[in-house]
C-alpha cells in the first residue's frame, strides 16, 4: 500500500467573483522514502494540492473532493483531532517563506519544543534535548547557545534549517517542502538541498518537493508531476520526463529556462499568460498558448493517458506520438548543445 | 588594462576611451546612527565599497551577487536615485556625480531604469499612458497628441494592445506589467538602461518572454543595459559582460564566456557550482561547493580578502591579512584573489588542496 | 534592553520638561493677574496685591518663575496652591484622582473585556451574527456621546428600574464618620457600576474593531500555518501563536488611552457628578483658578507619560525584537 494515495483532488474556493478551482481533479501516490516533485507556475495549484492533503486551508470558503488516502485512511472526511495528530507527527511541513513562518515572539527552542510536546507525552527536558539534538543535525552552528534565541536572530538560510529541525523532529514518515529554497540566494539553496538529501538518507521520509523550479526538481526529485491550470499534464519519472517530455506545456518550460550548460541565443517563450481559474478555457486548458494547437484542442479536453513507450509516463496532449517524439529529441538536442 | 604585468588595483581602473559608462571607485556607505536623544553616526554600512568598471556602447553588463552584496545600491548610485558617497560616475564623457538637479535633468532622459516588483513600481492610480508618458511630459518632448502616439507606439513594441491605453495597472498580469515597466524606460529614448532584478518576480516562461523583449530592443534600438540579478543563468543569457559582487566589492569579472568557462575567483566557482541544473543525469553529478555559514555584515566586513571567512582556498596568515587587488587574466579577465582557481570545475577538496589551505574540510 | 529604557526614559524626562514649560507659558502670560485674584478680585487693596505678587513671585521673569515652579514640585513635592481655596493642592489632586482612577481603571478593565471576547469572536467568524451585532455596536459606540449614553443609563437602569444609583461617589475605603455619605468597596462598586459602562462604551467600541483587525491579520501570518502544521489544536494556536502578537499594538493603544483618560474624563465625570479631576478642571475655569489647572496639566502629564512607560516595557517584555535590539 503506497504511504499517501491522492485520488482525484479536487479544491475550490468561493471568491467574490465566483468558484474558482484551484485543484481540479488530482491524482498521484508516494511511496515510501520516494521523493514526488511537483512543478508548474504560480497560481497552478501545486501548492493548494498539498494545504488541501494537509487540512490547512480556511474552512470557510473552501470545499474539497475526491480522497487523499494516507495509510488507508481518508484525510479529506477524517475527524480535525485525527488530522491534527497526524500533522507535525506523521506528516509534516515547510514552506517557502522562512522570514515569516516562524513566531517571532518565541524562541526556536519553545517552537520545537511545542513541536515534540503536541504529539509525545515527554517532560520538557526531554523535548528540550530532542530539540537541541535536531538543531545539531541540520547544522546549526552552537546549537546549545542558540537554542534561546529568537527567530529574527538568524539569518534566512538559518531559519529554514530551524523549520526543517521543527518538521523533522517526530520523525515523520512524509515531508512536505513547499518551494523550500525559492526565497534563499542560491549558494544558501545549495547548502539547504545537500541538507534534505542527507536526511532524507537519515530519517528515511518521503517527501513531495513543490517548487517552480525545473533545475531543483531535476536533481532532488524521483517521480514529477508537472500542472498547469489546476490539472495535472504531465506525469513521469524524472529522466523520462527530461529526457522524453510529452507535452507542449513542459517543452515550454524547459525551453524558456536560461541555462549554464547550454548556449541559447533565443529563449523558447510561452506566448500569452496562464488562464484565469474562475473561467478556464475549454477543451485542453493549454490551448490559447500552444503552439501545436488543433482544432480537436478547443473542444475537447484530452484525457491524461499512458504513453506508448512507458504505461507510467502519463500525459495529457492530443498530438500524435510521433510528433511528440520528434518535438522532445529536437528540444533534447537544443539544450544539450553545448553541455559537457 | 587588459595586460598589464603589475597587480591592477580597483582604483586604478583605467578606462579604454570609448566606454558609454565609467564607473570609477564608486562607494556608497550608510551611516549607523546611535544615540539617545541625539543621533550620532558610529559607523557604516559599506554597501558599495569602491567598484570600478566601463560599459561600452551597445554593450550588456551582467551584475551578479546574492542578495546583500551591494548590487541594487549599485544601480541606484548609477542613475543617481542614491548619491555615492566618493567616487566618480562618468556618462558620455561627463562626471555625473556632481551634477546638480537641474543639470541631471537632461542625462536623466539618456539612462533609465527598470525595477524589479511590476506591482510596487507602477502607480496603482494612475493609467498606463499616463505612467508611459509621464516621462516624455516632465522632459516636454511632444504635445499630448504626440505623446499619445508615441505612448501606443510603446506598448506595441513591448507587446501590449495600444487600445490598452486606459487601463490600470491592476487590470494586466505581472508580466504584462513588467512590460509597462519596459515601455516606460524606453519612452525618452535612453542610451543606457538599468535593469535591477526585471525578472526575478516572474515565473519561468513569463521571464522568457521578457527576456526576449530586452534583447530584441537591444537589437533594435542599440541599447546598452546593466543587467543586476542573482540568477546566474539569466545573467549569463543576456549579458556580454559579467561583474560578480560580493560584499560591496568586485570579486570578478570577465567576458561572459570567460567567466562561466574559466572562473578565477572561489566565490564565482562556488556560484556556478551551486546553481541547480535542469537535467537529472548531469545535475546530479554536480558536486556543490558547499560554502560554509553565511554572508558577513557589510558593517565589519572580514579583514583581509572579504571571502576569506567563507573561502575553501583560505590561507591563513595572507588573506586574512592582505586584501586581494583585482589581479588581470588577460582580455579585462580580472579577479580579487590570491589564489585564484587553475583551472574548472574543481571540487571542494580540490580546491583546497591546490592552494595548500589551513581550512579543515567540513561536512555541508 | 537597558539602552532601550533609559532612551525611554531620559525621553519622557525631555517631553514633561517641554509640555510642563509650554502650558507654563500659556497660563502666566493669560490676561488675568493671580495676585489680583487672590485678593479678591476688583475691589483689590495695593498693598494685598503688592503683598500677593511678591509672594507668587510675579514679579519675576517668567523663567525664573518656572524655575521656582519646578523646584517646588521637584524638590518640595509639592503642585502648588489653590488660587480660590488656598488649599494644598497636593491633597485636592490626590482625593481627586483617586477618583478619576476608579473610573477610568475599572472602565478599561471593563473595555477590555468586551473588547477581547467580542474582538476575538468576531475575528475567528467574520460575517456571523455575533460578528454583524459586533459592528452595530461598534457603530453605535463610536457614534454616541457619553453626556448621551450618560443620560439614557441613569434614566433606565437609575430613575425608572431603579437598578442603581445614579450620582455621586462612595470612597472605596469608608467614608468620613458623621458624613452620611455611603462608603465601603460594595458602594464603591455599586455607585460606579453606570459610570464605568458609560466610559467604556467608547473605547469598547474602538477596542473591538482593532482587536478584530489584528487578530485576523494575524491568523493570516505564515507562523500560524505552521502552528497548524504542527498539529497545535486551534486554542493553542489561539492563545499561544495568535493572541501574543495580534496585541502588540493593542497594548500600545491602551496605555496612550488611560494615560489621556487620567487627565480627566470629564463628560463621564460631569454626567454621574463624580468628583474627578475632569470636574475639578471644569470647576477651576469657571473660578479662573490657574494654579489648580496647572496642577491638573501637570499631573495628567506626568500620568501619560508614566503610562506610555509602561507600555514600552510591557512591549519590550512581549517582543523579543525589541528587547533584544
């Protein structure tokens, strides 16, 4: 049985100027210590999917179908004091913003402490040295003089450390890293991913990487989905996916990203920008940007299907497997050009 | 100075003759004021600390760093939103660092510059003509009608609907925003273009987009740009030139290729090292080098080399001590290092043992 | 921490010097002579007014006279004497502010009660009734003057039910023997039970709205997700994550307010005849008596002042950001 099996995820949100659906019928599964990356652009839902298997968004104005099974049991219909025992136990979280996420008012010791405290029946003493133990094995220099201080004592790459002592410190069988690094400059990004992958090997959880960046998910991730629009569009594992993408949307992506290993006098660019979620376009929610657009396209929304060469390599496109093979080498060829 | 046998010191940059833009021993401190009742300033931060460079017509200099290291206060003092504390800044020949208001007037319409947050940079109140225009108004270059014109000629050229003219910033995306942005630096005609961060607010295929529009009006207008971000794979596809900063000084620069192919200086090596690859089988052979801790404060900057806190390659008893000159490597290649790189890539532990250091290799 | 005191401090030491000097100033430069009323106005002798302004020191230059005034009340304690009584004014300040502080420290104690449960309430379910009835309320706190509410309580909850009285004021300690005037800590309490509501209406009224505002804006914060994350149920995210830092500009607030409040809260004071300090500033004009005006400013200062210090270590104590600065 896979750790977290999400089946057709759906969230929607009441806004003034209407429903909009911000995830629009998800479906993927993590497997033990496998790391899932999810990548796609601002507003497609990457993060909503995760908040929503969570039971972190406002209950208010959001609805939310379809099933996130974690070890069996469904979170979406589970009980709040059974989500909240799961959360920062079983499953745990980070987030891209390490300045703000954490309390100002109380010191990282007292927030990791809280930590220990909500989900084991330990003495204060004993949560404090869990705590320091953590701080230590994320590479926080003097931890035990640190311990006391507060959050704004320590730089930004320092926080995220904290935050990822904080998600780790149950030992937790899925982390959940939403754009861990978008907010960090990059040689502070490269001391924080050579820290996940160490502790993954360590503590042994999985983890669902969410982030925009294809060059992270490249290097961290096993499986990737890749969304656009609140759907997923592309499904595969990482050297297939870079090496035999199927869909025009992350031929896009990884034709309009600059590269250091390769020479390209002209980005590829996306025309147009992505649609709005309270009026998607209909048929394939691509459509008004691709450039492969056929008049099938408008009408009807292609199902998201295995792929000949890979049944697990699954994508939502209507062009013909040939053109998409051709399209992925010569985009391959492009951007390998100058590499080595 | 591109061969010069003796050690080349920042502050004795000479410049070739024909640059569009001289930037000579430029230097920004902000005061620190302590006090009770009465401020009184006991120390600085030295934001920019002496930096020195030349732009050449037509040409686009990449100015790269984290964040911190000086590199935004840079483009202010550029275009003199901020005025440098010493240092001279010479445009077309003119040193424009002593310039009253009235006199800055006119240079004013030859640099301009574009921000990095589309939405703090645009007046929310006002219309998108009226922000294209305003620039053309305060320099009087045209009646309204004129204006008018040369407004929706703009936004064509960036790639905006010219019926668009009365809409509010609000009602565009943030890169159609960015190109409202663009559309207004370009309205005076300007020689020179700072870009601080244009792209850095952007997502992925939007900052293609944008990217793109930069470099066809470079073609087509022969604009010169100095181009500041923190993503060296933007910085290395649009830029002629690279500058790499680090705590208010230069660490390096060299041609583009030069500098991405052959770093000299640690710092660089480890910025190119750490950037992430899009290609699962190369990217993760990549081996980072992990530098340790974080940026110093530019309020007591380390003694000797800047980096030396954080360098894999530090001796001790030299770089802590001596403050690395900018040393040349041929063709304006120069770097800020005593023991620059022999050759690339190099790995942590390579790096080390070349330069004989007295640091202990230590886990990330 | 200890530069960021003795700053507040030494600034506060500067801010009474300047509004103790500047009402100074106002006050003695007034059209009216002191020593003229002192000897009873117009049918004044020569030789009692020459008497009278030696006396006050009138005829000195007005820094000197301020530098008298300060040394009395630095060096001797003491606020002077009542031009109309020649009374100390030391005792007349004190019995009165012992009054104004009753009403003004139960008021925010009641304030903040009704501010805090409604706020909060508010903030976790906006757009429900309690949160709609909330705004009314507000509206109509914000809206109404206390002479206004003053009126409509004594004649409901006084006059017509009978439920209270619906003047005067009982010391907390036991009135005077012989006096006939009630006394003890229940007729303190029953005698300011309308006063007190009147003079928190108002800020009640503020205190929701603000306490609302901050404490969603706060339930927005990055940190409170994490709370959640980590699986803290919603009252210790309440209490523990939220509450702490939506009240750091409430606390600011309310020490500004009670500082100010002890200055006087004359229409509460007047309506509900409560011998405050409000009353006795309305009753000094009416007698031109400046010296017991310049007692109340100086009193009242120093009550905004001390109170802004304590806000600012109260925020200290709450922020780490700034006792550690």
């Amino acid at each position: 049985m896979a750790l977290l099996e999400v089946k057709d995820l759906r969230t929607s949100f009441k806004t003034e100027d209407g429903v909009v659906k911000a995830v629009d019928g998800v479906s993927f599964s993590v497997e033990k210590g496998q790391t899932l990356g999810i990548v796609g652009e601002s507003g497609c839902g990457k993060s909503v999917t995760c908040l929503t298997i969570m039971g972190l968004n406002a209950k208010r104005n959001t609805v939310s179908s379809g099933e996130a099974l974690w070890k069996g049991k469904n979170l979406l219909t589970a009980k709040q004091r059974e989500l909240r025992e799961i959360r920062g136990d079983e499953m745990s979280m980070i987030f891209q913003d390490p300045m703000t996420s954490l309390n100002p008012v109380h010191s990282i010791g007292k927030q990791l402490v809280e930590a220990v405290q909500l989900h084991r029946d330990v003495t204060s003493r004993v949560a404090r040295a869990r705590a320091l133990e953590l701080l230590k094995a994320v590479g926080i220099p003097k931890a035990e003089a640190r311990i006391d201080d507060y959050p704004h004592q320590f730089s930004g790459g320092m926080r995220q450390r904290v935050m990822i002592a904080m998600a780790l410190i149950n030992d937790p069988d899925l982390l959940i890293a939403d754009e861990p690094t978008t907010a960090l400059d990059v040689t502070t990004q490269a001391q924080i991913l050579s820290l996940m992958k160490r502790l993954q090997q360590d503590f042994g959880s999985a983890i669902i990487f969410i982030t925009h960046d294809l060059g992270v998910i490249a290097e961290t991730a096993d499986d990737v989905l890749v969304m656009y629009a609140a759907k997923v569009v592309e499904q595969a594992n990482v050297s297939d996916l870079f090496n035999r993408p199927q869909h025009p949307y992350t031929w896009g992506l990884m034709g309009s990203l600059p590269r250091l290993e390769a020479d390209m006098e002209r980005l590829v660019q996306i025309p147009g920008q992505p649609p709005s979620l309270l009026r998607p376009p209909r048929g394939c929610r691509f459509h008004p940007r691709c450039p492969y657009v056929m008049n099938i396209c408008r009408e009807t929304e292609p199902e998201l299907e295995s792929t000949q060469h890979d049944p697990a390599h699954l994508q939502r496109c209507h062009l013909d497997e040939e053109t998409k093979e051709r399209e992925a080498r010569k985009l391959l060829e492009a951007t390998l050009a100058e590499a080595g | 100075m591109a061969t010069t046998d003796v050690a080349t010191r920042s502050e004795e940059f000479t410049p070739a003759g024909d640059e569009l833009l001289v930037v000579q021993d430029v230097k920004k401190y902000f005061p620190i004021t302590r006090g009770i009742i009465f401020q009184k300033a006991i120390g600085s931060v030295k934001a920019v600390d002496g930096v020195s460079f030349g732009i050449k017509q037509g040409e686009t200099l990449g100015i790269v760093g984290e964040s911190g290291c000086g590199k935004s206060t840079l483009a202010r003092c550029i275009v003199r939103l901020l005025d440098s504390t010493d240092g001279s800044i010479t445009f077309e020949g003119r040193d424009i660092t002593k310039l009253s208001r009235m006199q800055m007037r006119p240079i004013r319409r030859e640099m301009t510059m574009i921000f990095q947050d589309p939405y703090a940079s645009l007046n929310p109140r006002k219309r998108v003509g009226f922000i294209i225009g305003e620039p053309l108004e305060v320099h009087k270059l045209g009646t309204p009608a004129e204006v008018k014109t040369r407004v929706q000629e703009l936004l064509e050229v960036v790639g905006l609907n010219p019926e668009h003219y009365n809409r509010f910033p609000h009602e565009f995306s943030g890169g159609q925003r960015q190109r409202i942005g663009v559309a207004r630096a370009l309205a005076v005609n300007p020689k020179l273009i700072v870009c601080d961060e244009p792209v850095s607010a952007l997502d992925v295929s939007v900052q293609a987009q944008i990217l793109n529009l930069l470099k066809d009006l470079q073609d087509d207008f022969g604009l010169t740009y100095v181009f500041i971000a923190h993503d060296l794979n933007v910085v290395r596809h649009i830029s002629d030139r690279v500058l790499v900063m680090y705590l208010g000084k230069i660490a390096e620069v060299a041609d583009r290729d030069t500098l991405y192919r052959e770093p000299k200086h640690p710092y660089t090596g480890a910025l190119l090292s750490a950037v992430p690859i899009a290609n699962p089988e190369l990217g993760r052979q990549r081996e980072p080098i992990v530098l340790e801790g974080d940026v110093p404060s530019p309020v007591n900057p380390p003694s000797g080399c800047r980096f030396h806190p954080r360098c894999p390659r530090f001796v001790e008893g030299h770089c802590d001590v001596e403050d690395p000159p900018l040393y040349p490597f041929g063709a304006g290649h120069v770097a800020a290092c005593h023991y620059p790189l022999e050759r690339w890539p190099m790995k942590a532990d390579e790096m080390r043992r070349a330069s004989g250091s007295s640091r202990e290799p230590t886990p990330a | 921490m200890f530069r960021y005191l003795v700053r507040r401090i030494l600034w506060a030491l500067l801010l009474f010097l300047i509004i103790t000097f500047v009402t100074f100033v106002i006050f003695f430069m007034a059209p009216q002579d002191p020593a003229r009323a002192q000897c009873g106005g117009d049918q004044a002798s020569r030789a009692c007014l020459e008497l009278a302004t030696e006396k006050l020191g009138l005829d000195k230059p007005i820094y000197i006279q301020y530098k008298n005034f300060l040394k009395t009340l630095v060096v001797d304690h003491s606020l002077g004497y009542s031009y109309a009584t020649r009374a100390s004014l030391n005792e007349a300040i004190m019995e009165d502010a012992r009054v104004t502080a009753s009403l003004v420290i139960g008021g925010a104690v009641l304030w903040m009660l009704i501010a805090l449960s409604v706020g909060v309430y508010s903030a976790l379910r906006p757009r429900s009734l309690v949160d709609r009835a909330a705004m009314v309320f507000v509206l109509v706190g914000v809206s109404a003057h206390p002479v206004w509410i003053g009126l409509i309580f004594s004649y409901f909850f006084g006059v017509k039910w009978g439920i209270t009285p619906i003047a005067n004021y009982a010391n907390f300690f036991g009135a005077p023997p012989d006096s006939g005037l009630p006394g003890g800590p229940w007729q303190w309490f029953y005698h300011m039970i309308l006063p007190w509501a009147t003079f928190a209406i108002l800020f009640a009224a503020l205190y929701v709205r603000m306490i609302r505002a901050n404490v969603m804006e706060t339930l927005n914060e990055d940190f409170v997700r994490t709370a959640r994350a980590k699986g803290a149920p919603e009252r210790r995210v309440l209490f523990s994550h939220v509450l702490r830092n939506a009240m750091l500009p409430v606390v600011t607030m309310l020490g500004m307010d009670i500082g100010v409040a002890l200055g006087g809260a004359i229409f509460t004071e007047s309506v509900y005849q409560l011998p405050g300090l409000g009353r006795e500033a309305v009753g000094a004009i009416a007698a031109q008596d400046l010296a017991t005006l310049q007692a109340i400013v100086v009193f009242s200062t120093i009550a905004i002042l001390f109170f802004n210090l304590v806000v600012d270590v109260l925020y200290a104590w709450i922020d780490p950001r700034i006792r550690l600065s």
